[in-house]
C-alpha cells in the first residue's frame, strides 16, 4: 500500500501512525476482546479514555478550569444553531434579548449568520465581501454595537483561505469563534473567548464529532424553545454522555491528541505550520503560473488556495496532481482554482512534494 | 487475540467480518492511498459508497419510493426533538396544532415523552408502568384522540426488555418508531408507519449515526423555530450531505448492510434471532434460579432481562461470566440484575455458551 500526501479540506487527513495504531487493535481494545466501537461508554474503559481525551485539550490548550470541555455530534454547522440558541439569553438589557455581533469573512460565516437568524437580532459589523475575500476590515473600520449578546467571528476561513492574525478584543462582549479549520495548529489563549468549537474532521480526527470549549457562565440560560441536545448545559452535566456519544471518533480523535503532545504540543505544531504556509506561499507570490489572491497579513496557515494563470490547464493539473500521489487540490466549488490544504496531520515533506510538482508542471505548461 | 461473546447494549456488537474488512482498509480505501475517514464525503468514492448503502437499506427494508432515507447525527435521542419539530405542524385542526399520542412503554418511551413536551401538547395513550414493565396494555385499553398529529411508540424497550409483538394501527394518524434495538431484526412493513428512527449502535454499526425513514408528506412543515440541522427538509434535499456526515460510521454500517444481504437478508435474520431468543428464554423459564420478569407475549427478541433467585450471587456471576468471554452481561442501572442484547451481530453460539455459563453457574451456586 502507498500512502499518497493528502490535502483534502475535511474530512482530511489524520496522522498515519494514529491510523495504524487505530489499524493494530480496531478487534480488540487493550485486551478486552470487542472493539472499541462494540464497548459501553459508561465502562470503565471507555470512561478513562474519555476522560483522558479531555485533559489532553485543557493541557494542549491549557483551557482554565472555568471553562467546560464538551464533545458533541452535529458538526460546526450545528454550532451555527447552539451558539444563539444558548447565548441570546444570557446577556439581556432590561429583560430583553440584545444583538449579536457577527464577522463575515467568507462562506462559513455566512451559513452562521443566516442561521442565527432564526433565533435573535443579528449585527453584521465587518464584512470581506467587498475586497472580494482578499483582505479583512481592521477593527477600527467595524460598526460595533454598545452592547451586544455575543460577537461571533470565523478565525480562518477553510474555502477563501483567509485568516485573521488576531483574536478581536471585544471587551466584555462574549467572543465566539468557529475554530474548525484552525484550532491546535498553534497555541492559543482561550481566556479570550466565550465559546470555541470546532468540527473534528479538519485539525481534529474523524468527522461526527465536534470540540466546544464554553465558559461556565454562558451555558445557564438557553432560549426555552432549546431541545435537549441544543443545550451546552447538557453536555456539561452528563461529562458529554447525557445520550450515546460517537465512540469511534472520540477515541481517534484521543489519539490525535497524544500525538499532538508526543510532536512536541502546539508551539511544535505552530513552528512547523508557519514554515510549510511560508514554503508555499513563497513559491506561488514567486512564480508567474501561480497566484494566492489573499493580502499576505491575512493569509490562512492552514488553507492555501490558489489559481493558474492559464485556466484552461485546472484538470491537467487535478489529473497530474492525483498521478503524482498527490490528492485532493481541487478548490472549492465556490471559488474555483485550486487549494492546498495543510493541516497539522500534513507532513512537510507533502508540501515539498506539492511545490517540486508545481514547479515542474509550470516547466512543463506555462 | 481472542475475541468474545458481546452481550452489550449499545455501542454493541459488529459483525467479526465486518471490523476484519474495516482494519484491512483502514490506511488505503479502495487504492485511494488514504482513510476512508481521510476523503472528501463530495467525491465520487464516497458518494458511490454512500448511495449504495442506501439501496441497501431500500433493499433490505423493502422502502417505498414515497420514503426518504437519512443519515443523521445525534443519535435517537436527537430525534426525541426532531420528530415533533417536524411533525407538529404537519396536521392542523382549524390552523391550530393537534396533540400528539404517546405510548409509553419504558425508559426511551419516557425520554421521548418528555423532550416532545418542549414543542406541543403530549397525551399519553397507554403506559405500561402500572403492569410494572411485565405487559403491554391491549390496543382496546388505549386513551386514543380522534385526532392527533402523530402517535409515537417504542416498539423494543432496551431497558426493559419488552417488545411490540405486533406493528399498533392508528389509522390515518402518522405512526413513529424508535427502533433503535429491534431494526433489521426481522422484516417489517415500512408503509404502516409515518416515520422511523434508529441509533446506529445496537443493531447496525457504530454510534454517531441515526437511520432515519420518513414519509415524504411529514417534511413540509417544520415548526419555525426548527434549527436548519433539525429539519428533515435539510437531510432530503442534500442527500444528508448537507454538512460533513459521519463519514467512518455511515461506511460501517454500509458494510453491515452488506453483510444483512450475505446473511440471505431480514427473513432470514428473523428466524436465526427468533430461535436465539426462543433458546434463552426457554433456559430461563426452565430454571428455579434465573427468572425474565416479562410476560411471553410482550417479550423482547433483542434484550433479555433476567434476575437470579440469590441476589447476592450478581456480582459473582458478573466476574465470572466476564472471566468466561461473555462480555456486558450486566442489566441497565435503572432495572438492574442482568441483561443479555442480543443483537444480529451476536452469533446463535454466543447464546449456546451463554446457557452453558449459566447451567455451570446456578449447579455451582443455586
């Protein structure tokens, strides 16, 4: 079997020695004769891995003891829901809801903004449209309210490839981040945000689960209409077991976490990522054939789109790509062009790989 | 390794062959060079897999074209708020909405009941709480409405152990099943019912994926505050690829459809799961020392709950039938005693060393 360099945007890749370990005893968890996904959640088995699971987040992330670490199903997309749904009724002027702030940067915002809708008065007071996903308004030109329920923000955008080199400072207004496509490629100071999530299936592990990181104080009042499982209050409660969890993704995303420690924690990862972003954003701002259009202090670690000068040549790229074990360039159908994404289960050794064919395909049709 | 005998009730079992195929590929998919778990759920591999285990569940099911097969996240328990989400403002009476009829029949028959009362008015029709879980009350015996937005039922309490020997009819009245514990146990008539549900982890493949099977008329009108994900509109319309699915779980439980076709499909699985059940309640009713509180008619082929006439003699049998590889034997904390699932993926010899353990057990300590 070859492994081919994976640069696929999620579900993405996951570190190979995660997968074998995973491979070694997907029949028999540490001796107990059943697979880990055939194992109760409430045995002492499962419930130590869990648990495991959950400091190795609060010391990767080193998460204050007054914030909950919670492993939920739905993706972030069902975030975009249970962020209103449990904020809208916790900050409130003279008994009544406040505005949430939003920040949109590129397609996942969006989605987020449409969906909270539903549920509250919704502020957009930033927006990248209209430098066409190049760049991101400075916080002096935001239209920022008084007061507002929360500000929600996408960190790094997975399909524009637009990344913000800050974390806003909102004040006391509860900072709320999707960090999918982010989140453990460099240390970060969770003290700053009301709510983290993040879909497992881009810097994470499989897809079915997702990380939230919620300050206590947020998860007391949820809008009443919440259902059950819309409610950080349930998770907290019940460890994240209130209902079965996915175990499978729980447990390879547990080991990810122990790898992530054993390559040295974050500031490893985020030494490594900066230069893999740097190799590739140098060769492309240095060769004719390729452009990133994003401005260079906005430009993403993780995802690196980019497009050809001559456009005709997009599938011979794809088809040659693929052929040189090189998987899944393709960009969003959104964008168009190409993307490289590079999360931290990404070697440096792909992207060397990516820039060689590159260069040679350039050689070859420009 | 050796692998034993699963008596769990969820995550449970999976087929042997099954989890070696899953590990065989578990670093290269199809000659892709990465994951199943590492590919775009939007490729043409994925979607392949993808729509054939759908055909499978219509195959295997017998699924009427005016039927929509989904694939969720959340578990059965998410479903407890989806099903009157999206159901209460489907049959109206003068523009208002009808109350909707319970039947209540155990521990997930209760959960439902109580998450349903968030959105719409509850009326329980029958409840089995009085016969202490032994019966099930005669349909004649039921508080029907003359109208009702839908009728909900557990046709296999996991808990309790008690099953639906038959599928109740409510007329015009749209019928709703969690068959978590009791899917693909036999063959059943899907057009009697309005909308099924099932967690993936007792009788199909890992946790972190819920079948669902709606009739199409019962999507059109979700209550307004339905989240985007909470909508079964959402799931029809994009192939339940609206956002990431689990991908590793919905590929699982795509073998385990698969493997249900090997096996000569749901008639033939009726029989083999008829006879496992027949076989253990045989021993228990024949033996002073063991006693199934459940009364024949109302029995669960899937969950058998059983005491020992020593109470005191429990945690002995559970350490040495565990010390034997019949593993999970020990009943839900809220019933207590034992409990042996016996789902398809447990084989007919794992009920013939079951009896064996329990002979040897009760000679020894009767």
């Amino acid at each position: 079997m070859t492994r081919v360099y994976n640069f696929c945007a999620g579900p993405a890749a996951i570190p190979e020695s995660v997968l074998q370990q995973a491979q070694a005893e997907l029949l028999d968890y540490q001796g107990m004769g059943a697979s880990v996904m055939e194992i109760t959640h409430r045995g002492p088995e499962f419930m130590a891995m869990a648990a495991q699971a959950e400091q190795d987040v609060r010391d990767l992330l080193n998460v204050p003891d007054h914030y909950r670490v919670l492993f939920v199903q739905g993706g972030a997309s069902l975030q975009f829901s249970m962020v209103p749904l449990n904020l809208f009724g916790v900050r409130t002027l003279n008994g009544k809801a406040l505005p949430a702030e939003y920040i949109n940067t590129g397609v996942w915002s969006e989605k987020a903004i449409e969906e909270a809708k539903r549920f509250g008065d919704v502020q957009v007071i930033a927006d990248a449209t209209p430098s066409h996903w190049r760049s991101i308004p400075e916080p002096s030109a935001w239209q920022i309210l008084p007061q507002a329920a929360y500000c929600h923000y996408t960190p790094n955008e997975t399909i524009q490839g637009l990344e913000f080199g800050y974390i806003p400072d909102r004040g006391d207004i509860p900072l709320v981040a999707d960090m999918s496509s982010t989140i453990f490629s460099r240390p970060m100071d969770v003290s700053k945000f009301g709510v983290i999530y993040a879909g497992a299936q881009k810097n994470i592990g499989p897809s079915g689960l997702t990380l939230v990181i919620v300050r206590e104080d947020l998860m007391a009042k949820p809008l009443t209409q919440t259902p059950q499982l819309l409610r950080y209050q349930t998770y907290a409660e019940h460890d994240s077991m209130f209902n079965t969890p996915p175990t499978f993704s729980w447990y390879l995303s547990g080991l990810v976490f122990k790898w992530l420690k054993a390559q040295g924690g974050l500031e490893a990862m985020a030494v490594i990522n900066q230069r893999k972003a740097q190799k590739l954003y140098q060769f492309i701002d240095g060769h004719d054939f390729y452009t990133n259009h994003v401005e260079a202090a906005y430009r993403s670690w993780m995802n690196v789109p980019f497009t050809l000068a001559d456009e005709s040549k997009e599938k011979l790229f794809l088809q040659e790509s693929q052929q040189a074990g090189l998987l899944n360039l393709k960009g969003h159908r959104i964008v168009g062009g190409m993307r490289a994404s590079i999360y931290n289960a990404v070697p440096e050794a792909a992207i060397d790989a990516l820039i060689a064919f590159m260069q040679d395909f350039a050689a070859r049709y420009a």
